[in-house]
C-alpha cells in the first residue's frame, strides 16, 4: 500500500471522536483517480474490526437503507437486514459510503449518523466539489437538506513529492537530513543535490496519481506511466462529457485543453481568447468554474496589492490555471517531452509552464492558497502564498537565471523572507533564501 499523509488526518479525525466527542462524519473530496476508495478500504481494515462499504454506484438497490425514516437507529437496522453477515460492533466499526451523489438521502442522513456515537462514517465520492443541480449524471440526487455542520471535509491529492519518495523506498530519516540542509542554510553536498533533483524530474514525468506510481515503483517503466496516464485523461475527459450539462459540456472539454496550451506559451493569465477566438469570461467563465469546482484544474488568481487576506485583493478576471497533477500535463504533451525532462534537455517557454505547473501543484497539497502577482508588464511573481502571518514571495526559475522580479518585490516591500526555486543548490541573500525545486515539499 502506498503511504499517504492523509491517512494521518484521518487518524486524528477518529481520535476526535472518542476523545473529544466530534460529531462529525469525515467527508473526503478530490478528483476522480487520486486514491480516496483506496485509502478509506485500508483504513477501515487496519483501525476497526469491522469495516462495512456501501457504494450507491455500484449496488443501487442499497439506496433503500435510506428510504423512509432517517434515524441511525433505523438506518443501522436496515443495513443489518440488507448486508449479509455485516457486524456493528459499538466504538470499532466504520461505516463507508461510497459515491454518496447517487444517493441524497444518504448525504441528508450523514447528520444523523454523525450524532449518533456508536459509529464512525466516511462519505466519499466523485465529483463531490460540483454544486448539485451543475452535474448532469442522472444517477445523481440531490439531499433534501444539507448536513451543515457535520461534515469533517478532508480533500485528497494524487501524491506530493515526499509521498512519492517513500513509494520510492526512501525514508523518514533521508528526507529529514535533506530537510535540515534547507533550515540550516548549509549547502546541499552536490551528489545529493543531483540525485533528488534527477528524482524531482521524474516526479514531473511520473506524476502522483496512485496507480501511475504503485506501476511505476515495481516496473520502472516509463512507456507503462505514458500509458497508464493517458488512460485516466481519458477517463476526466469521459466524465467531462458525462457530467457536465449540456452546451457546456464542449465548453468544459475546450477549457481544460486550453490549459496545457497556455501552460506551454507561458501566457501570463488565462486567456478565453485562446479557447475560442474572440470569446470571453460570458460563454466560458461557468466552464472555467466546473473544472476548479471539480479539482481538475488549480486556480491562482493575480491580486492589486501583495497585503494580507490575499483573497480580498483577487483581480476577478486575471488568473492562471494549473493541471491537478504535473505527470497528466506531461502525458498531454506527449512522451518526446517527457524524455526531454528526464534528460533536463527541454527548452523554450513549456519548460516554464511545467515548473510553475508542478510548484503550483506542490504548493496546493501543502495546504495553501495560490495567488501571483503582476503589477506592471516589467514584473510577474509566480507565487504569493500566506504562511506565518506574512505575505511570502516565490519565485520559479526553471533554471537558475536572474531574478529582477523578486528583487523589486524585496526592496518595494519588505517581506520577512523570499523564495527564489531553481534547478541549483540553495543559497541565502538577504532575505532571499534560494532552494532547490525539490525543497519546496518543506516550505
């Protein structure tokens, strides 16, 4: 099984529980492929003695657990009734309920079973970040009420870096020396700094989506990730066809296209023009909206003023827009762009467009919120991120080249540190503290 960080939070979710009596069923979001059945399974199996699954996708005819009075008492009775041989037993038995948008009743009961503490629940499905009424699939049902208040949301990436280290076979204790290099300035010994630098290039390549990485830890074989890769773009552009309702169905599909085209151009803010000539946030803007409300796309919006909150500062109308996993955009540039990355022989504007894409990734699996900042046509930074109370400035350099546009933020400014990411060893100037690419799984 692939080590995953969420498992951990999960963990605490549980202790919760018990110990502080949380009344809250544990909601998991995410895209479609990055693991979350997976891991709820394993979980279920490792921490209780009985672990019961009901996905409404698949067994339909178990929606009727839900019909008619919604108590737990009820509920638990009827899935006795309906599931041979299940076991409730009191404080260790959990509860999964799987693709819960087919079931609405089910997502309505959630605040019930959450109040009752003789059971935990884990909820999970796809699409779970679309409002209802914006999913087409008819197999979809809308609550009668909203459980507000009782849901514990957790959302799920494909892996991050370090994830993809220990899938890998390295552990806690290498990772930490190379932690220690970034906090105690001392510079990274260059075997090192080369050898995690080549892995962080294959991160890019491979991508962390748990089924390209489970292959690819045994067969070590690119050819199978390209393939594999190819197969799940398949699968979000299926969904986008089943889901999206619909004129809007093409207009999803045009949108998410476009964002590689635009990562490779290295076009400043996304453009509705580069989607379909002459066309604006009116035809487009609900498409760009179902692809972040779905998590297959990261949002980072510019911003007027680089000052905390930074949401209040957004620029409606200026953002970029970055594939939730790097190693499905090198899949949609094809495998001659892959070996050029592995090679470090990639050139031109989409070398770019994948560094920021996979900084962007690796800072939203960090917990925080995307913005950038482009004052003027002489100055972009790639990220602004809050951490510490403080607005910190980063900076993407596929290479290691001058950084004029984090120079003037400094010096207008004043930020208590900066980032500058590169392909070299790290490095301190000032404020400006320079990290490998691979560090920024410690920022």
């Amino acid at each position: 099984m692939l080590r995953r960080k969420l498992y951990e939070e999960m963990l605490a979710w549980k202790e919760a529980r018990r110990a502080e009596g949380l009344r809250k069923c544990l909601l998991l979001l995410g895209a479609r492929q990055v693991g979350k059945s997976y891991l709820v399974r394993a979980f279920g199996e490792r921490e209780y003695s009985s672990f019961i699954e009901i996905d409404f996708y698949r067994d339909r005819g178990l929606k009727r657990v839900f019909d008619g009075d919604l108590s737990a008492e009820e509920i638990y009775k009827r899935i006795s009734a309906n599931i041979p041989n299940v076991r409730l037993i009191p404080g260790d038995t959990l509860l999964f309920l799987d693709e819960i948008q087919c079931c609405g009743n089910a997502r309505t009961a959630l605040k019930f079973l959450a109040e009752d503490m003789r059971f935990d629940v884990v909820a999970s499905g796809s699409l779970l970040g679309l409002a209802y009424g914006e999913d087409a699939d008819d197999t979809v049902e809308m609550p009668a009420s909203l459980p507000v208040g009782y849901e514990y949301r957790l959302t799920m990436h494909s892996l991050d870096f370090e994830e993809f280290l220990w899938a890998y076979g390295y552990g806690e204790e290498t990772i930490r020396e190379l932690k220690d290099y970034t906090e105690s300035e001392e510079t990274v010994p260059l075997s090192v700094h080369e050898r995690f630098e080549g892995l962080f290039r294959e991160f890019m390549v491979v991508g962390g989506m748990p089924e390209v990485v489970s292959d690819f830890a045994v067969n070590k074989d690119f050819n199978r990730v390209f393939e594999i890769q190819r197969n799940i773009v398949a699968l979000y552009q299926d969904d986008i066809s089943k889901h999206a309702k619909g004129a809007e169905k093409q207009a999803v599909r045009r949108c998410y296209d476009a964002v590689p085209r635009q990562l490779a151009k290295e076009i400043k803010k996304f453009q509705y023009s580069t989607v379909e000539k002459g066309q604006t946030r009116r035809k487009y803007g609900s498409s760009v909206k179902w692809l972040k409300d779905s998590c297959l796309v990261n949002a980072c919006p510019n911003v007027s003023e680089p000052r905390l909150p930074l949401m209040a500062n957004e620029k409606e109308e200026q953002f970029k827009l970055y594939l939730n996993d790097t190693g499905l955009l090198t899949a949609l540039y094809g495998f001659e762009t892959k070996k050029a990355i592995l090679n470090d022989t990639i050139k031109g504007s989409a070398k770019g467009g994948i560094y920021e894409n996979v900084i962007a990734e690796s800072l939203v699996k960090k917990g925080y919120g995307l913005h950038y900042f482009k004052p003027d046509d002489n100055s972009e930074l790639e990220f602004l991120i809050e951490k510490g109370g403080e607005v910190v400035p980063i900076e993407v350099k596929a290479g290691n080249a001058a950084s004029p546009s984090l120079n003037r933020f400094i010096d207008t400014y004043h930020p208590e540190v900066a980032y500058k990411l590169i392909s070299g060893r790290n490095g301190r100037s000032g404020v400006k503290r320079t990290l490998p690419h691979y560090s920024v799984m410690f920022l």
